[in-house]
C-alpha cells in the first residue's frame, strides 16, 4: 500500500473533557510476578541457610506441646511464644517451622530489624500468600485472578492484603476435607512501627473466620508493650502463650549443657585438641555463665572454633568472667577482649572496629562486605580481614557480595550502651555514615543514570538488574538513607553545608534515583526533615530552596513515580518559572525541546493534583489530626491518602452505587459515607475495616454529618427526609420530617444543639436536636438549596444555592445577615477559625471570603469542572477541593496571593474561557483560538504571545466558539459559533469582513483548498456552501437526519465531507451539491479530513477508502500521521511515541499541530506551544 498522510502538516483534532492519567503500558507476565515478598524472611530463603535449629534432645517438652497445639482440632488459633533477648526464641521457631513442615503446610514470616523489609510489615501478607500460592496451585488462580483485577493489592491496608490475598482466596477453595496451614512469625517485636505490630495482633484472630481450613499462627517476640497490650485485647480463647524466661533454669540449663557439649563434639572433630577436653566442669561453669541466654554459649563457641589455640582461649575466656558485671559483658566482652590482646597494634584495630562494625550496627539496612568497603572508600580486602576477626557476632557469608549481619540485636544494644573500649559512639558514626552517603551520591549519581532510550519509559518497563546494576548497594543506601543519617547527628552545622551543596548540585539526579527505586514519597518526608533543620538555624536561602524542591516533587510526584525521566521534561518544563529547582537545573532540559511554554511566574496555591479515581468526586474531608483526606467518588469508592505526601493509603469498596458524602467523627476513630445505594457505611480510618451498615433510607443518601460529641450521625436523603443515628447502637434514633423535595446537605452547630438542612425545595429547616421539633424554616433562596455549614462559634450560618448566591443567617433567630453575589455558589465551608469562608460552584473555582465583610480574599482556580466539594483541614492551612474532573486537589492557604484568571473574568470560571478550538495560519506564524467566551484570539506560535482579540460572536452559547478555519491564502480567518453564526475576518488588522448564519449552531467551518468555498455545519441538520469573497450562499446540502458536527473538503476541492449525529458521514460535489455517497459510522462523527492524496477519509470511527466507496472502515491505518501530536489526552507524542506526559492542568481541551510546533487550547483560557526538534528525540 502506498504511504499516506492526513492533514498535512496543519492539522486540528477537538477533545473531550480533561481527564486521564499517566499511560501504564500492558505487561504479559504472571500477576503473581507482581506479588512483592520480603528477602530473607521465609524459613527456607538463602539468608537463614547456615541458621542454627534446637539441638535433638534439647527444648523437648516445649517442641512436644508446640506440635500438639498445631496437631489439635480444638485448639487455640494462636501460640505466643515470649522471651527475653538471647533466650533462644529465633532458633525455636526454626525448629517448629521445618518440624511442622513434615505434614503440615508451613509458610513463615522471620522478621529481623535493620534487614530491609524484613524489619517492617510493608511485604508481611504478600510474603505469606507468595508462600501459599506456591504450595497450592488452586489458590495461585484466584491470586491471579485478584491481582489482575487490582494490581496493588500489596499496597492496600494490612486489613486488605489479608482480605484480598489470604482470606477470601483460602474461604473460596473447594476442600473435600479440613487442612491446615501453619503461619510462623518470629520477632515480632522487631517490627519497627508499635501501629503495625498492634494492626497484625488485631487481624490474625481473623483467620478463624476459615471453615474448610484450620489456620495456626505460632508467634514469637520479646514481651514489649506494644504486643503485650495486642495480647491483651485478644479474647482468652483466641491464643495461648508461654514465657521462655519463665521455664525453670534447671531445664534451660540442661538444654545449654548439651547445646555445649554438641558444639564441642564439633570442635573436636577439626581442631587437634585433647580428648577430655573441655570437661565436665567447665562445661558446667559455661552452662552456669550463660543461663538462660542461649546467645551467650553461641557467641563462646563460634569464638573458639576459629581460633588456632582453643584450649588456651577457652581458658582466658573463662577466667575473665570475673572481670564483667552483667550477662550482656560476660557474653560479648570476654571475645572482643581477646581478639584485642591478639593485636600487634590494639589502636589500629579498635580504629578499623569503631569505621567498620560501629558502621554496621547503625545501617538502617545490612549491606554486603564489597559495599561497606566502598561506601567508607577501604579496601576490600582490608574490610574483609576485620569482619573475619569478629564471625563469633557478625554472620559473615563466603559470598563478599551477600549482605553482612550481627547474629544477633543484643550485640549492637551491647555497643551502644556499654563504657568499654568498644563501645561506639552513635552519633559520630550517623555523622560518619552521613558524609560517606553523600560523598557516594555526588561522584556516582547524573541525568538518566540507567541510559533510557526514551524519556517515557515506564519503571515497571525497566529491568530490576539494570536498576541494580546502575544503583549499586552503597548508591541504594545512600539515597534512601542520608538523610535517616543526618537527623542522627548532635552537631549538624558542617554536614548540612555539605547536603546543601550537593543537593544544588544533584536534587533532579537524587529524585531520579529515588524514583527508579519506586520510593519517592520518601522525597518528600527527608525534604521535611530537612526543612526542620534549616528552619532551626534561620537559614533563609536554605529554606526558599527546600520549599521549593518540596512544591516540585508535590506537583510532579505522581508522574515521576511512574515515568522517571519525565522528571527532566513535564517536571521542569510546566515549573514555574521563579521556581528555584526549574531556574538552577534548567540545563538538564532535554535539547530536543525547544520551545518551551509560557508558564506561570510563581507556585500557585495549588500544591497537589490527586488523580486515581475513576468517577466524578462528590465529597472530601479531613481526618480531625490532619494527616488523612478521604475522597469520595461516583466509582463507588472511598479513597484515603496521606496529605503530607499525597499517596494513596488505601481504597474503601462496597458501596453499589456512587459515594455521594464523606465526614470523619470527631476523635477520628470512624469514617462515614453516604451512598446512592439508600445506606450510609461506617469504617475504621486506620484499617479500612467495615464497622457497620446503615440501612433504612427509602433513596439514595447525599449527605452525612457526626454531632459534636460524636454520639449521633444524620443522614440527608433523597426520600425527603434526615435520619438521627445512635451510632452506639447502629440503630435509628429519629427522623426529621418536613422538606418537600430531596435533602441535599445537613450540619450540626457547634454546640450540638440544632441540626441544619438544606433541600431542592429552595429551603433550610433548623431543628432541635433534643425533642425533633423544627424550630425555623429560612425561605429566602430561589433555587435548590446544596450545602449548609454552621462558623465554629455558632453565630453564623452560611447557605450555598443554585440561584447563584452564598447567604449568611443568624440561626437563632434565622435572621438573613448577608448575601454575597455574582458567584454560581453550590456548597460552603467555614474555615476552623471562622475566619473564611469557602464557597465553590459550577465554574470551576473556590472563592474564599471574609464572612464579616463579605469580600472577597482569595480565589483559587485550577479545577476543569465544577467543583463538587471543600473542606478546611484542621490547622487551616490547607483547603481541599473535589471535582467532576475526578481530581482532588490541595490548596496552600498561606500563600495569601488571589489567584486571578489570565482575562480578569474571575467570577466565570473554566466555563466560559475554556478554549474549545485552535488553528494556525498556512504559514505557521500565527494561531487563532476559539473560546467559550465568544471570542478569538490571536497569538504569534514564537514567543507565545498574545497579538489580538477579536470580539462579535455573543457569549453564554452552548459552547461559544466551535470551530476556526484559515484560507488556504491565509488572507482569511472564519470563525464559527453557537451563536448561529459564521464570522469573516480579517487576520492581519482584525477588522469583520462578513457575518454569516444559519437556524441554528455552527458547529465546524472550513475552506476549500483552492479559496472559492467555505463550507458550514450545523445544529440545523444541513451544510451550507458561502462564496467567502462575497459572503453570499451557493447552496444548502440537505440529507442529514440530525446535527451536522464537521466538515472537510479534498485537496482536490472537488469532494465535501460531513459528519453527523445521525451517525453517518456523506460525500457530497460540492460543484453540483449532488450526494455521492455515504457512509455508516459507529459513532458521531465529530473528526473527519482527508488523506493528503484525497484517496482515504479519516474520521473518529475509522478510516474510509473514498474511490471503493466500501461501508466498511479499514482496521490499519495508512501511514504519515502526524508527527507531533497529543496521546490519551495526557502524553504529547512524536511520531506516536510518548515524550511528554501533561500535567491536568496542561491538558488540551483542543490542539493542533504546524510541522514541529504543538499548540494547544486550555480549559483555563491560555494556548500553549512547545516546539521540538524531529531528529533529536
């Protein structure tokens, strides 16, 4: 087939609303591929290989009621097995797990604080249910099966992951007969966050709730608080326990006698020493030395069997114990003294110990022997020779390239806490530790450190070993780390010099990093840390750098998560341009973008974009403490994310219809929503747990509110009515009867003691809480009556209608105090201060007043639809938004700067500025833009400005201007609109040439190619041909059932092409006005134009052979599309390749393209250019 193009290289394309989201790509592999687990956490993982396990005959009445416990059909679901540090907890849950294994399905968890996930429960459940798939392919379907329809799963709340990837997975299996499954955790306690530890002792009760499968959970830690008081709150029958320490010592020193005599039975075997050796005794002052710790006759043994004279080190061993006061000296110090005496120079060594080991023992994670040497710049051999020296305390694998451990946490207590002359100084190492972090991010991190081909290349799409190999473990730690560093150090003045300068340096090549290592909400939380510091030493320019290296990882966070590189393209590019970050990086700009767009001057107050709901937002609030916001969505979903960071926390399901209202009780404890599926539901924040239903609504719920004291909850119906819950109970208390139409919001007053409504029956009822009596009904409005909220002192109460007012009542004696207009108000909110209030309409825009005076202070516009909802946080400092541009966005209210719109028409909103057309002339030196407003501008594509407007259409059309066309002389513009016109004009001077009509809205114009031709669409089902030199009418083509949406000629000039909502597009001789043919379409036909050989017609439906005149569209696409265009609506494209992503916005409501030039048209008013070199990318 001969290559074909469409367009040329002016081409225009109009596109829906400004919505989508970052363009995951499709990926072919195992969902279970996806399943993320914790390294080294299983029993049988590479890490726990060379572990000890329970010497045969030692623990045997322990084992024995262990095994019976997991054997028994009646038994309590979990085992908690407790001790003190060195008791040997780790060594018996070893044990039980590869006992149990024998006919039992074991899956384990080993946690083991400082070893990565090891030491949290980010990867807790999806470790367990990797395990589990494994061991039953039944279960690895339904795995698949979940995870394909939510891929991040893993991500969710604990309660989530093991709902979604344990519970219902295990309850959905076809069992013929009970099995059981054996969960073992050990340490628990080395869990490093108390609410996690608390979360899992509250779910695993949980597996109870299994009826074909008997699920056992043996556990072990250290008795901390934390899980004793998760304990504590269990029921008696769901777990037993048994305190290692508490077991006589007579028994635990049996089992150390013959640990002991093991060990040396080994010893014996490669070591040339006499055969009585060690003897009775001195087994027994070992034994007397150690009990009850297990980790003190370990640390002896691994001591000697690696010297060459074990005998006399025994003998030394022994003899110094006198000299130590504690069991944590007598274990660790006796060793370390020893290896000391051994030194030719003790000074050296002790150096080399506090660099090396005092190193290890702060690592947030382990690292490996190779990158410890290149982290502190030692030699490796050097590094390997000290570690080789210690292995009685250090787990030292053969592999120099496998991480380093301590065998065990007491040792690095032991260091930290002692006055020995190895003890280590903590702070000194963290400062340590943190220039060596540093110094390893300036010499190794750059722009595109993996060497991407593409800037749009998605992380998920990048091989793992690359990132490694590119990111090597020092680099890794570094990154994620200094900072955890940083905050460590006592004396900070010299080192956050030195992190200043090299965040000046490499802020863009860090984020980079820390992208690719999928951990940029990290970003975020270190920027704080350091925020805090530089507020501490009053540092001015260190402060302006922070906030804004914080405003851009806000604003960016979402894309440079998902696309890395768009760090150095849609990061610096849509950034301010007094951003500090754009205005010291602006070279890591890629070159092949080479005209940049106006932006704005400085940060709005708009410091995040929420995207991820798929459904229009109808509801937003705030957590009492501030760190959570729950949105609430037509998708059927609530959402709650982290305001600090902006990430997703977890994501509520089971709602059946749309989630209309969102509201947090007081204490935060419980979140309500309200539903178009008639019920309101009640779930813990924290876990995301459904606590109760609430049903008995007749319609769907619009809104929810909790009384002050938090006993109550009232429901707002669409049945007319509001309910009163006794959320005590869960049961109905009242119902307020009396509004004649729906009810759409409700409020309690401070004190507790009225209810407000507001309903479409254009009123507000006051009721008295204590008797259900109304107390007054305020008629002042004209129209429905959306939102009602009491000022925190109760004086005021501020109403929000569709008669386009915001009015002020004094709810005692219902008095109107003010009405403020000119604004299309649709739902208020008073500041915690009372200070503001916030009102929100269908333009688009949050407008901010002063409830005293009734000014306006502020205004915020960003959204692209209407605004739906708002709500202060607590501390008044961030206001949030939600849209029908499904977005939530985050406002900084101490920014103090009104935010106007770039035509000064604030009051109207993305309504009426929104640019609905774009073209450029045939000489690509001017762009013409048609808007909602009626009028068309006139900009010059180089320097983005703008030359002219030309007013004449009428404004408050359907859609304003629809459609613009240049000659193909470039002589003339027409401009076409709702207004039932068609405008000639004059480009060069902007003078009106000719005014055209139809009956009805003109809906697209264009040119013939050869000038003698304009023809016109529209509302009025026809198409009408104007000779555009004389403005008079040459024909009416009539044929179309229904409105006419565009129109095309052929290069030729001799075919016209329409497209119509009666789903067909027709070919008519625009000579004659004679049909030629027409074509069925699946769709509305709102784009069509010809090939540039006039042989294809191109149309949102499909592309058309014109000469075969087949009814059916071809499914390939010819070649020679344009080169720059806009993909999905968020992702400029070069030759069909991502290489932009567009922020929301920067998302066009129109566009078009001249050769390498892209303008594009905003809901906002503004046209944007970027220019790119075609041979670069």
């Amino acid at each position: 087939m001969d290559s074909t193009t469409f367009g040329g290289s002016n081409y225009g394309i109009q596109v829906g609303t400004n919505s989508g989201t970052i363009n995951q790509l499709s990926n072919h592999t195992d969902p279970l591929d996806k399943l993320p687990a914790a390294l080294g956490a299983e029993l049988n993982s590479y890490e726990n290989q060379h572990e000890d396990e329970c010497l045969s005959g030692t623990r045997i009445d322990l084992l024995h009621n262990i095994a019976e416990w997991a054997a028994s059909t009646h038994g309590k679901c979990i085992f908690w097995l407790n001790g003190m540090a060195g008791t040997g907890k780790s060594t018996i849950s070893r044990t039980v797990a590869r006992s149990l294994k024998k006919d039992k399905l074991v899956v384990s968890f080993f946690f083991k604080r400082g070893e990565g996930d090891r030491g949290n429960a980010t990867k807790f459940f999806p470790t367990i249910a990797r395990q589990l798939a494994f061991c039953i392919p039944d279960l690895a379907a339904k795995l698949r099966e979940a995870l394909s329809i939510d891929p991040d799963i893993p991500t969710r709340s604990l309660r989530e992951q093991l709902n979604n990837l344990i519970l219902r997975p295990l309850q959905s299996l076809e069992q013929t007969s009970p099995q059981i499954i054996v969960l073992v955790i050990d340490a628990l306690d080395e869990c490093d966050n108390d609410n996690d530890i608390r979360y899992i002792l509250q779910l695993l009760p949980r597996v109870q709730e299994l009826r074909t499968i008997r699920f056992r959970v043996f556990l072990t830690s250290r008795p901390e608080l934390a899980i004793r008081f998760g304990f504590a709150n269990m029921e008696n029958h769901e777990h037993q326990d048994l305190a290692l320490h508490e077991i006589p010592d007579e028994v635990t020193a049996k089992d150390i006698s013959l640990f002991l005599e093991d060990r040396f039975k080994r010893i014996h075997d490669v070591k040339n020493v006499p055969v009585n050796w060690p003897g009775a005794d001195v087994i027994q002052t070992l034994v007397k030395i150690s009990t009850p710790l297990f980790i003190s006759a370990a640390t002896v043994c691994r001591f000697i069997e690696v010297k060459l004279d074990p005998v006399k080190c025994l003998a030394d061993l022994i003899n110094d114990q006198a000299n130590y006061a504690t069991r944590m000296e007598k274990t660790y110090l006796p060793v370390l003294m020893r290896l000391l005496r051994d030194q030719e120079d003790e000074e050296e060594l002790l150096q080399l110990f506090h660099q090396v080991i005092g190193l290890i023992i702060v690592l947030a994670i382990p690292l490996s022997a190779n990158a410890l040497a290149r982290l502190l710049k030692l030699d490796a051999a050097v590094v390997m020779n000290l570690l080789d020296q210690f292995q009685s305390v250090l787990s030292l694998p053969s592999d120099q390239n496998i991480p380093v451990r301590i065998f065990h946490l007491s040792f690095r207590d032991f260091l930290l806490q002692t006055g020995s002359r190895f003890s280590v100084d903590e702070k000194h190492i963290h400062k340590e530790t943190t220039i060596h972090c540093l110094t390893t991010m300036w010499t190794q991190l750059k722009n595109n450190i993996c060497n991407l081909e593409s800037y749009a290349t998605n992380r998920t799409e990048i091989d793992s070993a690359l990132i490694s190999q590119c990111l090597q473990p020092e680099l890794y730690y570094s990154c994620r780390y200094w900072v955890y560093h940083l905050e460590q150090c006592t004396d900070q003045t010299q080192i956050v010099s030195l992190a200043f300068m090299f965040l000046e340096e490499h802020f863009l090549h860090w984020v980079e990093a820390m992208s690719l290592l999928g951990v940029i909400s990290e970003v975020i939380r270190m920027i704080d840390v350091l925020q805090n510091m530089a507020q501490d030493s009053y540092d001015s320019p260190r402060i302006a750098f922070l906030h804004d290296a914080k405003r851009f990882v806000l604003k960016n966070q979402q894309v440079i998560n998902e696309v890395p590189l768009q760090l150095y393209c849609a990061g610096l590019v849509f950034t301010p341009m007094a951003s500090i970050i754009r205005q010291k990086f602006q070279t890591e700009l890629p070159a092949w973008i080479c005209l940049l767009p106006q932006v704005e001057k400085e940060w709005s107050a708009e410091l995040q974009t929420l995207e991820g709901h798929s459904g229009c937002i109808k509801s937003v609030a705030f957590s009492p403490d501030g760190r959570l916001l729950a949105s609430a969505s037509e998708d059927c979903t609530v959402r709650l994310w982290d305001t600090a960071t902006g990430a997703l926390q977890q994501t509520l399901k089971g709602h059946e219809s749309g989630v209309s209202s969102v509201a947090f009780s007081p204490d935060g404890w419980l979140l309500a929503s309200a539903s178009h599926d008639c019920t309101v539901r009640l779930w813990d924040p924290t876990t995301g747990a459904l606590q109760k239903t609430l049903k008995g609504h007749e319609n769907g719920v619009s809104s929810v509110a909790f009384s002050p004291d938090g006993w109550l909850l009232a429901s707002a119906s669409y049945d007319w009515t509001v309910w009163l819950w006794d959320l005590a109970t869960g049961t109905l208390q009242r119902i307020l009867d009396g509004h004649s139409w729906p009810v759409s919001s409700v409020a309690f007053s401070p004190n507790g003691g009225l209810l407000a409504s507001a309903s479409y029956d254009c009123t507000i009822r006051l009721w008295d809480l204590t008797t259900g009596a109304l107390q007054q009904t305020l008629n002042s409005h004209s129209g429905t009556v959306s939102s009602v909220a009491f000022s925190p002192d109760g004086w005021l109460l501020a109403s929000a209608s569709h008669d386009c007012t915001v009015r002020l009542w004094d709810p005692t004696t219902g008095a109107l105090q003010q009405t403020f207009n000119s604004h299309s108000g649709i739902l208020v909110a008073f500041s915690p201060d009372g200070w503001l209030l916030a009102s929100a309409s269908h333009n688009g825009t949050v407008q901010l007043w002063d409830p005293a005076t009734g000014t306006l202070q502020q205004a915020l516009d960003g959204h692209s639809s209407r605004v739906t909802s708002v709500a202060f946080s607590p501390d008044g400092w961030l206001l949030a938004s939600t849209s029908d541009d499904c977005t939530v966005r985050l406002w900084d209210l101490t920014t103090g700067a009104l935010q106007q719109a770039l035509d000064g028409q604030l009051s109207t909103g993305w309504l009426s500025r929104a640019v609905k057309s774009v073209v450029f002339s045939p000489d690509g030196r001017l762009l013409a833009s048609g808007s909602r407003d009626g009028t068309v501008r006139l900009w010059d594509p180089a320097t983005g400005t703008l030359q002219q407007t030309l007013k004449g259409h009428k404004n408050g059309g359907k859609n304003g201007v629809t459609s613009l066309a240049f000659s193909s002389d470039g002589q003339l513009l027409a401009s076409a609109s709702d207004d039932c016109t068609i405008r000639l004009w004059d480009p060069a001077t902007g003078t009106l040439q000719q005014t055209l009509g139809h009956k009805g809205g003109v809906t697209s114009v264009a040119f013939s190619p050869d000038g003698r031709l304009l023809a016109s669409a529209s509302r009025d089902d026809t198409v009408r041909l104007w000779d555009p030199a004389t403005g008079v009418l040459q024909r009416t083509l009539e044929g179309h059932m229904d409105e006419v949406e565009s129109v095309a000629f052929s290069p030729d000039s001799r075919l016209l092409a329409s497209g119509s909502q009666d789903e067909t597009v027709r070919l008519w001789d625009p000579a004659t006005g004679t049909l030629q043919w027409h074509y069925a379409v699946d769709t509305i036909a709102t784009k069509i134009e010809f090939s540039h050989d006039g042989s294809y017609l191109k149309t949102n439906s499909g592309i058309f052979h014109v000469q075969s005149k087949r009814n059916t569209p071809m499914l390939d696409l010819p070649q020679g599309s344009p080169q720059v265009s806009i993909h999905q609506n968020n992702w400029i494209t070069l030759r069909n390749k991502n290489i932009v992503w567009l922020p929301p916005e920067y998302r066009p409501t129109c566009f078009t393209a001249y050769d390498s030039v892209l303008a594009i048209g905003h809901s906002s008013g503004r046209v944007s250019f970027m220019g790119f070199q075609l041979n670069n990318e």
